[in-house]
C-alpha cells in the first residue's frame, strides 16, 4: 500500500497554500484590477468607517456574472478586518432555524440533554416545507413545457463573461486579473453598443493580448455548457449522473 503524503493530511495551513489563495482572489483594493470608480469610492466609505469605528453601511454590488462581485465582497471584509460569511437569499431562513437549534441544544444542562423538545418546532417546521415544496415542483415538472425557440432567444451574450474569464486563467492570467480584464472588455462592448461577443479582435487585444485569442475560442452555447464537465456540473454527462445518482438514492428497498 502506497505511503500517504502527510503534506495531504496536514491541518495547517503551509504557506505554499496562501500563496495559492493570493493567486486566486485578490485581497486588498489595490490588488483588485479594474472598476476604478468603485474602488475609489469603496476606499472613501471603508476610511470613513473605520475611523468612525463603525461597521460599514449597507452595501450593494451588481453586474453581470464573472464581474467579480463576490470577490470584491471578500475585499471589503479583508479591508474592514472582519471575517466574512457568503450565502444566499433562500438560504438565509433555514440557517437561522440551524442558529436557533444549536442555541437550544448549548444551553441545556448536561444532566438533560436527550430532553430536546423545544427542538422538535424547528424540525417540524423543517418537513412541512419539505411536505409543501416538493409537490408543486413534481407538478411543475410533470407539466413542464420546453419552448426550446424561446429559450435559445433569452440568452444573454453578457452570460459569456465567465467563459471568457476562464479562458484568460487557462491562457496563463491570474483570476485576480480576468475579472478586470472582462470589465473593462463588458465596458468597451456598451460603449461600442455591441454584444460582448462581437466586440472587434482589436478592442479586446488592446486591453490584453490574450482577450482577442480568447473572443475566437468562444464557441456555441452548448459548448458552454458542456464545459462545465465537473461532478455536479452543467453539462449533459454530469447532469445524467446527477440523475441516476438521486434515482439510485431513492429507488425502493427491496423486500425481504
């Protein structure tokens, strides 16, 4: 039997890690390439704040995908020295339900702690949403439509902005510098009034030799698609799995 890597096994973090981090997202606003406006102004309101001693207010980030939003979500608690938690709108019910659980089970005695009844509301809770949700999204499904035509018609260009992002990582840039680059490339397209996928090869390559290379290897839609070959991913074949795998999981026990 081959030896482990006890380099693989190791809980802490090697340095060789964190120089990986830094490759993969920048941390200050000084290291985040690109949206000079929103920098300059992130840089005003963080400053104020933390001479202030406050939190920072409220604040609202948005653009097409591969923009960087989270990232410079990540920034903003890097500069604010906070830690940072990331989820999602419909996340956000069920993980205070988890909070108030945990409250629960922390703060009774050790004598009792199979005594859980005030548990039992959150769990309860939990199922009938389940119990609610499930059967509109197995009638939406079996009544489902595809209008193909329509579909093919709503697609966006500017959803291409992560492909190109790729492409720029896998020619040889930094992710902390593709983000930039494909705003600055989302920017040339609005003032040219062009799609982001007909901007000219000149364009792209004055903003950095490797964008023009990687307008032609765009591809078809389904070529996106099927890039996403990851398990779990979009494609056909991770999708097919994905299936097989949830049938498997709930097929039937077989009697006795």
């Amino acid at each position: 039997m081959p030896r482990e890597d006890p380099d693989l096994l190791a809980g802490a973090r090697k340095e060789e890690d964190r120089e990986l981090e830094r490759t993969l997202r920048p941390r200050t606003l000084q290291e985040y390439v690109g949206q000079e406006r929103m920098k300059a102004n992130l840089k005003v309101f963080i400053r104020a704040a933390l001479a202030r001693e406050e939190p920072l207010d409220h604040t609202l980030v948005y653009g097409p995908p591969g923009l960087g939003k989270t990232t410079i979500a990540h920034v903003i608690a890097h500069e604010m020295g906070i830690a940072i938690k990331a989820t999602s709108g419909p996340a956000i019910e069920k993980s205070g339900d988890l909070v108030a659980l945990l409250t629960t089970v922390k703060g009774i005695p050790a004598g009792y702690q199979k005594d859980l009844q005030e548990d039992k509301a959150l769990l309860f809770d939990a199922c009938d949403t389940l119990a609610t949700v499930l059967p509109a999204v197995t009638g939406a499904i079996d009544t489902l439509t595809v209008n193909a035509d329509r579909m093919a018609a709503a697609l966006d260009p500017a959803m291409r902005a992560t492909d190109l992002a790729d492409l720029l990582v896998e020619a040889g840039v930094p992710f902390r510098e593709s983000h930039g680059l494909i705003g600055k490339l989302v920017r040339a397209a609005e003032q040219a009034g062009v799609t982001l996928d007909k901007v000219s090869p000149k364009v792209a390559t004055d903003i950095h030799p490797a964008l023009g290379p990687a307008l032609a290897q765009l591809g078809t839609w389904e070529q996106s698609v099927e890039s996403r070959a990851t398990p779990g991913g979009a494609s056909r074949a991770s999708v097919e799995s994905q299936i097989e795998e949830l049938r498997r999981l709930f097929q039937p026990a077989a009697s006795a």
